[in-house]
C-alpha cells in the first residue's frame, strides 16, 4: 500500500541533535497539572464529536481516518510530530487528546502527569494484540497499563553485498574501531540521542565486566562507557542519518555501505535491484548482540477533552484490518496478531517477523532514560544526559 515517495516515515520529520536539546529545554522533564486525576475510565459513553491527536507521519492517514469519522462522528484533528521531544512538549500544551508515543517518550509522560491511565478492558482489540506487546515497561507503569500497543519495528544492520566482505555477524564492522576503519566515511548511523544504545548493546555482549544489563539504564561508568565508543566512531561515519529517503539515496548511489537501517529502507533498496544485505535467518535475523528497536503506543492526554473519542480511536487503529494497513502503509510489523490476516503482501508478517516472538526477544525497544536505575538505584544518567552527550558525540 506505501510506495516510496509516499508520505515520509517519522524519520522525515526528524531535526538535528541541536534542535532535539532545543525542544527538550522547552518540554522540560517536571510533571505538568492534571484536570482528570489520573483515573481510568470505567465505561465508554458517547463520543464528544471532535478528536485531536499527535502522531508520527504515516500513523494517521485518510484511508483509515475517513471511515472512523463515519462510523463514530469523531473529527479526526492531527498533528504530525517530528521527534518523541516535540510530542511530550506539544502534549503538555492539553491541546490534545492523545498521541503515538514511542517508548523515548511514554515514562516522561507518565511521570509528568501528562498521561491517564488506560482501561484496556473499553478497547475489545486489544484482546488480540499480540502478547509480546503488553506489559512492557514502556506501556506499563506499576502494573497499570498507559496505552495501546501500535506497531513495532528493529534496527537492522545494512550492508552493500559488493562491497562489504565477508558478510559481518556484529555490530564490530560499525562499531569496532579496527574493523569499522576499512569503511572509513561510508558507514551511516542513526542521527538521534537514543543511538548510545545501539553503543550499549555491542558493550554489552563485549564488555561484561561493565555489567550492562538494560541499555538504557546506564550508570556513570557504562554510560561514558558508550559515549567513548561513539565518539571514537565518530571520524568513520559519513553520515548521520534522519532522513529515510536520504539513506535509501546514499546507498544506492555509493556514499554509504554499511549502517543501522529500519526494514523500510532495506526492501525499498532491494526492490530498486540494489546489493544489499542484512543479517539472515541463520543468525535470526539480527547481528550476533541483538538490536534496539521501537514499539509505539498510543495513550490518553491527562486532559483530553474527547476521552471516549480517544478509547474509540484506540480500539479502531488496533482493528486487523486498518492495523494492517497502518503497518503496510509505514513499514513496521503490526500489534494486532489477527493482522496477519489481513495484509496485502501475504508474506508481509513474515518479512516484518511480526509472529515471531523469538525475533523480537533480542530487541532492545527504546524507552526513556532516567535516573533510576530500576533496581534500586538512582545513579543512572538520565535523558538530559543523553542529549547533552549526543551534542558532544557529534561535535
């Protein structure tokens, strides 16, 4: 259903490491008042007539939003967010009712009020998401559930099968000083705050002796730990990536042959007769350390003045079909398991490895860095840490 030169995926959007500080300054990371009290709904009334949503490009499209108005009387009012910053300061503005918040956003909205919890038993989909996806610490807070599951997706490891021999098993042909300079200027890495995790999953498998167990749950040690890693890589990337257009353009005209990639950009290259590889089911897909990744929900504005048109809304776009044709439409494996049914491309599930748990197992999904360290600790570096370090990173 999504062509390539269709609406951009969220990373068309995406703004420089200056801008990302820039907006997080204006969002702040304090908590923000709450009109609702933070009390799940118990029953679903009518709908108010209006909703007013934040989503990333691709999630809130006609084909889908058109038939929600006529069966709900919903008018459907979008806002498109270009970053997980933008989304947490534009939902502190209580302008909106909800949003598709990727998990570098959900525990500060969470934490800042700015979110209610969700009453998953007024969303009947919700029945059949797939497993894996609920219960996960960046839906779930305290046992109390903060949203609908949405889609996911996985950083791949991409490579040019010309020019890259043998075919790596690691992340070392990125991030291994000696074995990443013979690709010096034409590896592209993924331009975004978040990315010291991908640093914090290799160190993780090559440096026990740090102790890494969550790679966004870093304390001082581990933490400059990666931020060394990354700059030491720095003087080999030819480019940072933001852009899923621009990637797919440096690869296929010879300016990058090897980087992280999302699946979009991979079978779009391959269906343009482009040499490229990614890890095979032999190694399950993934390099030999596993991946980061993202798993997006959608949650209720704390002072969402539409409530029941946002449960209406959160039970439609997890509905096989129109979740299905979400996820076809921005390249990402669907949250609903009866989905799988539904596509147009019947092998779409398992080129996006949606049914298979095992796939998604070593994925790392992103959540937002704090403070404490979930295990009793408070050392850990926290968000504020990450953007401040990314600046540094890139100099």
């Amino acid at each position: 259903m999504r062509t390539q030169d269709a609406h951009p995926v969220r990373v068309a959007w995406l703004v420089i490491a200056g801008l990302l500080a820039f907006m997080l300054l204006l969002a702040g990371c304090g908590g923000s008042d709450s009109s609702s009290g933070g009390e799940e709904l118990t029953e679903l009334g009518k709908g108010e007539g209006s909703l007013n949503l934040i989503s990333w490009a691709g999630y809130v499209e006609p084909e889908w939003v058109k038939p929600f108005e006529q069966k709900t009387g919903c008018k459907v009012n979008n806002k498109v967010a270009g970053t997980s910053d933008e989304m947490v300061q534009l939902m502190r503005s209580g302008q909106y009712d909800g949003v598709s918040a990727s998990g570098n956003a959900t525990a500060r909205l969470v934490d800042g009020g700015d979110v209610d919890p969700v009453n998953v038993d007024l969303v009947p989909n919700y029945k059949t998401i797939f497993n894996d996806l609920k219960d996960q610490p960046y839906n779930t807070f305290d046992g109390t559930h903060y949203g609908i599951p949405h889609g996911r997706g996985a950083n791949l490891l991409m490579w040019n099968s010309d020019d890259v021999k043998p075919a790596p098993t690691s992340w070392d042909v990125m991030l291994d000083p000696e074995v990443a300079s013979q690709y010096r200027g034409k590896i592209s890495a993924y331009d975004d705050p978040i990315y010291i995790a991908d640093a914090a999953v290799y160190l993780k498998a090559h440096e026990p002796d740090l102790g890494i167990e969550n790679p966004y749950e870093l304390n001082e040690e581990q933490f400059e730990a990666a931020v060394d890693l990354l700059k030491e890589q720095r003087p080999l990337v030819g480019e940072y990536w933001s852009d899923a257009a621009k990637q797919i353009s440096a690869f296929a005209g010879g300016d990058s042959t090897v980087g992280t990639t999302w699946q979009y950009q991979y079978f779009a290259l391959q269906e343009e007769g482009e040499p490229v590889a990614a890890s095979p089911a032999s190694q399950g897909f993934l390099p030999s350390e596993g991946a980061t990744g993202w798993s997006d929900t959608w949650m209720l504005s704390s002072e969402a003045k539409h409530p029941n048109c946002m449960y209406m809304w959160m039970d439609w776009i997890v509905e096989p079909k129109i979740n299905a044709e979400v996820a076809e439409y921005f390249g990402e494996a669907p949250a609903q398991s009866l989905s799988c049914e539904e596509t147009e491309d019947p092998e779409f599930c398992t080129k996006y490895h949606a049914d298979n748990p095992g796939f998604w197992k070593r994925v790392y999904y992103w959540q937002t860095p704090l403070a404490d360290c979930g295990n009793g600790a408070s050392d850990c570096r926290d968000y504020n840490d990450w953007v401040q370090a990314w600046t540094s990173i890139k100099g």
